[in-house]
C-alpha cells in the first residue's frame, strides 16, 4: 500500500478537501468553507495547511468565535444539513467560545464540525498558556466543555488516530437520526507531527445522506390509529425540510383533508395559500392552530422533537381520547409521550402511510372549522400588524410593515425573545423556504450571525434579519463580516429598550419590573444607543425612523441598497399578539403578593391539563 508522509494538520485538511455530496445530482464539497480565528494553538499547523488548501476549502475570517459558528450553523440548516462548515480557532478562550454555538446545534440537531486546538499531548512544557489546570485529572482541558454539546468528541493525541477519527465524524453529521455537530479536539504539538498515512485515506469520497425506509408494522398500526380518530391534526416540524419532503405533506394533507399546523423551526414546508396551512402550532402559535389542537383527537407529528413550545408544555392536547403518531428517523423523538411511533425519513414515511391509508379522509366538517378558524385568526393579525400612527408601534406593526413590501422569495431571520413569535404569525409564507430561526436553544445573537450564514446559502435571495436591541447589544460585529464579504443583509432593529419578552414573563409571573428593561436596571447614566450610526461606522447603510410609515420608506430603500442596511426604529415593549397557550416556566410555590397568586393558579391549572408520559 502506497503511504504518504504529511503532518497531521496537512492530512486534516487534506482529507477534509477530499470529501464530496451530491446535491440534485451535482457533486459539491461537502466542507464548503471553514470560518476561523487563529492563535497560538491552530495557527502555525492547521492555519497554514489551510492557507495552501484555499481554494479548495475558502477560510474566512471571524470577529467571535461563537458568532462564527452561528453561522456555520445557519449556512447548513440554509442546505438542509447537506453541506457542513468548519469552525476552528486557538485552545483557550476561542475554544470555549464556540461551546454555546455547539449547544445551538445541538439542540436543533445540526451539523457542524469544530477543530479547536487542545494542549500538548506531551505535556513538556504544561502549563501552557490558555491552559485550565485540573489538578485531579491532567488528561482534563477546557476543550471537554464540548463533550455534552456535541454527538461525536474526540481528542487527537497522535496523528494516525484522523484516520479512524475523521470518517466516523463525517458519517455521524450526516446521520439523519445522529445528526449534530462533532468536535476533534487537536493537541497543539500533534497538529505538526508527521505520520506515512496511507494514500487510499486522501481518495475522493462522495456521500449521500441516507433515508431509513420505516418498518411495514409501524406503519401499519399507526394507520390503523389514524382511520380511527375523527379530527386529526398534522404537526410539521423542521424533518420536513431536511426530507425535502414538501411536496409528500401538501399531498398527504390534500387526499386525506387533515390541517396541517407547523413547529416554528418547520415554518413555511406549507405556503399560507395552502389548501391545508393552519399557521404555527403552541407557545408561540395562533389561535386557529391551538383552538384546534384543544380538540383534536389524533396529531400526526412530523420531523419535530416536540418541544415545549409546539406542546404547550404538553397542555394543548386537551382532548381525553388524545392519540399521538410521531414520524422521526429519530427513535429518541419518535417515542416520546407515548407515541405509534414511525421510524424512518419523513419523504418515504408520509408516501407508506397515505398508501396504507388508502382513500381515507378526515370528516369535512373538520376541515371546514380549520378554515373558520384561520380566517378568523388572520382578520386578527391583518389587523393588529396593518398600518399605525400610534407613537410606540408593536413588534407586530414592524413586522407587518416589512412583510407587506417584501417579496413571497425573501427569507426572514429570527432567534431569542419576543421577536419569535411576533414574525412567526405575522410573516405567513409566501413561498417556501422563507423562514429561518433559531428556537431550539433560544440563542441570542444568531440573528445577525445566522443570517450571514442564510445569506451566504441563498446569495441571490434577499435576507432579512428582525433583531431586538439586547440582541444587537450582545453580538453585532456580524455586520461587518457582512460588509466585507458582500453578503448584503437588511437588518430590522426593534429598540423596545431591553429585553422585553422576560420582562413580560416577570410581570406575568406576578414579579416586579426588575433589570430586564434598561429602565428597570441599576443604570445611572442611562444612554441611548443610535444602531444606525452604529452600523455605519462597519461599513453598512443605516438609518433610524420614527414611524411606521418611515419603516417602509426606508425599507424600500434597502432593498435598494447594494450592502447591508440596517434600520432601528423604537417599539413599544408591553404589546404584543395574543397568546393562546400554556407554557410551563418556574412559579412561585408560596406566593408573597396578590399577582403571584394569580399566577399560581393560572400555573396550576396549566399543569392539571398536562399530558402524562415521556
């Protein structure tokens, strides 16, 4: 066997190049890019062996290592997890940075693959700078803080372990039922010690992403669950769009006449003018979906990890007779709370169910009401998010001003707090494809960070990012990445002067206004910030408004505009849409003031409804 004598940084990156997907029948790299901050630890092995690989695997450059992580993600979930960036930065605090991004896709089940640098694995020199001393355990570093965040961990303490190291990662990020980020820890002095690895290890390999065809028995019984229940649902979660199974669910839902609702990390697989669209389901849903979901004795969840925030906590199912069909390649989603479960690719799932449902439809009179329903709750969006001369506009106003002169192709970006929920119900699709968020770890700053990513995606589509001012505060220098790499985003800044959403939640929860608005903080020089001058001073266009009129005006212009624009406006932080579902979050067990009893009984009532089982 012919062997090749590399260092084991030059082998990483070199088999990384090597490593192809086939995307509608067109080979493309499966590592289209790598973001990285380099250090001490990655700078002098990995970074040069990336700098001679540039052209086929394009470095870009980070201004915070968790930010360029984010959107990493976001550029994948944009894919539909067929094509996975690198992130890599020096052991230390770039390493740690890049925690809270590996929990982000983690939590949303997102591939991703980090290359932080490690310690010596010789230990000659410890402690080396940016070294977390253990003193029970040496083998210990910081870099482990990634092992509860991620499905695949392993250090590199010899070369020659890429070599089984490497293949079980990329199999496990491209694992429908696995799939999430892996991280390979690399040892600063391994990175330059060389290895005679053998030729066949740097052969081309095209992947595909396989799709777990589902048992005939589970499809059977769960058929037979569904021909039995009158008033049936479908949950459509974000499987749906990693399945590319679109076009199964319209036709599912069309032939046998079930409404359709959708998690908001499934938004838009269904277009508003759908037959069958229901709008978005629990926490963060409308009415016509949760009115519905009160009365419906059989949901046919799909692609979904049934979160709170789809369940209600689990208080939305209020009809006794409840059933749940769950379709996941999954076998840890599709079996929770007492699921007939289905275990496959939604795309192969949905066509063996309806074959096995034959001609069966739900009654019509269901269907019927599903209409009443959305018609009833869209008059009340359309109103609530229409045009205002009211001094303080809603997130609702904000959004429905952007939504009504955008395009059906443009593709909204939310993440963290309140914003969520207003776009998810205001923003009904268009088309499909055009809503991205980041819901499964509620992570602030993916706003700005994520839409890069979507944008670098989607270069020819026009991406939007709606922001809060405690998220811009957080991470921002994403705008500049954004300027200088021409990935042209128009960021929508909703300045309602802190973090509103919690400030909401500690009302409700019967608590007093305390350091969640900036009002309400130990701030004794409170200041305000100009966002529009902000993100000018990063190259992009900027303009503040005062109105809601003068949000379209000015977002005309960004449209326009040939770069980043962004546009802050203030808005009110105590109104927001109408809520229509439990959420189960702490409360008071022994209430000190008439509002925390008030919320304890509202609390408890909640949990009596609770649907039992895991």
């Amino acid at each position: 066997m012919k062997n090749i004598q590399l260092s084991c940084a030059d082998a990483i990156v070199k088999f990384l190049v090597k490593q192809k997907i086939l995307i509608n029948g067109k080979k493309e790299p499966l590592f289209p890019g790598a973001f990285g901050i380099f250090g001490h630890g990655n700078v002098a092995c990995l970074g040069q062996a990336l700098e001679e690989n540039k052209n086929d695997l394009p470095t870009w450059r980070g201004h915070h290592e968790q930010n360029m992580a984010l959107t990493g993600i976001a550029y994948s979930r944009a894919k539909r997890r067929k094509q996975i960036f690198i992130a890599t930065s020096s052991v230390g605090p770039g390493s740690t940075n890049m925690v809270t991004a590996a929990a982000v896709a983690m939590s949303n089940r997102i591939p991703i693959l980090f290359l932080p640098g490690d310690t010596f694995a010789n230990r000659m020199p410890d402690p080396v700078l940016q070294q977390v001393e253990n003193f029970s355990n040496p083998g210990l570093t910081q870099n482990d803080a990634f092992k509860p965040v991620v499905r695949y961990f392993d250090r590199i303490t010899r070369p020659e372990q890429i070599i089984s190291s490497l293949p079980q990662a990329i199999q496990i990020m491209l694992d429908p039922a696995d799939c999430g980020p892996a991280c390979i820890s690399l040892c600063q002095d391994v990175q330059g010690e060389s290895f005679n690895y053998p030729a066949d290890f740097f052969s081309e390999k095209v992947h595909h992403i396989r799709r777990p065809k589902p048992d005939d028995l589970q499809v059977k019984k769960a058929a037979e669950e569904i021909v039995k229940s009158k008033n049936p649902i479908i949950i459509s979660g974000g499987g749906v769009f990693y399945s590319e199974a679109m076009d199964e669910l319209s036709n599912f839902a069309i032939k046998h006449n079930i409404p359709v609702t959708q998690t908001v990390m499934g938004y838009s697989t269904m277009k508003r003018d759908h037959s069958h669209f229901l709008g978005p389901i629990g926490g963060l849903g409308g009415k016509a979906a949760n009115n519905m979901a009160k009365k419906t004795d059989l949901a046919i969840a799909i692609g979904t990890k049934l979160a709170d925030f789809t369940t209600g906590s689990w208080t939305n199912f209020e009809n006794p007779n409840f059933k749940l069909v769950s379709i996941n390649t999954s076998r840890f989603d599709a079996n929770k709370h007492m699921a007939f479960s289905v275990i496959g690719d939604a795309k192969i799932s949905l066509n063996d169910l309806s074959a096995a449902l034959g001609n069966w439809q739900a009654d019509d009179t269901w269907y019927k009401k599903s209409r009443a329903e959305l018609k009833s709750w869209n008059e009340y969006v359309d109103k609530e998010s229409g045009p205002t001369n009211q001094k303080l506009p809603s997130y609702a106003h904000a959004v429905g001003a952007v939504y009504r002169n955008s395009n059906p192709t443009d593709i909204v970006v939310t993440a963290a707090g309140g914003l969520v929920g207003e776009v998810v119900q205001v923003w009904r699709p268009k088309e499909l494809n055009t809503h991205e968020t980041e819901w499964g770890f509620s992570c602030m700053s993916y706003e700005i960070s994520g839409a890069l990513g979507i944008k670098m995606a989607n270069p020819n589509k026009e991406v939007i990012a709606f922001v809060g001012d405690g998220s811009y505060l957080l991470y921002n220098s994403d705008i500049y990445s954004s300027v200088i790499t021409n990935n042209k985003l128009i960021v929508i800044v909703c300045d309602n002067g802190g973090h509103a959403v919690i400030n909401r939640l500690q009302l409700y929860k019967g608590g007093k206004e305390f350091n969640c608005l900036l009002k309400s903080s130990r701030t004794p020089n409170l200041v305000p910030v100009n966002f529009a001058n902000h993100a000018k001073s990063m190259g992009a266009d900027g303009e503040h408004v005062k109105s809601i009129a003068e949000l379209e005006d000015a977002f005309k212009r960004a449209q326009k505009s040939k770069k980043t624009y962004v546009i802050s406006i203030h808005t009110d932080g105590y109104q927001w849409l109408e809520g229509s579902a439990y959420w189960e979050s702490p409360t008071l067990s022994i209430p000190k003031t008439d509002e925390n009893k008030r919320a304890l009984k509202e609390h408890l009532e909640g949990k009596n409804k609770q649907r039992k089982g895991v």
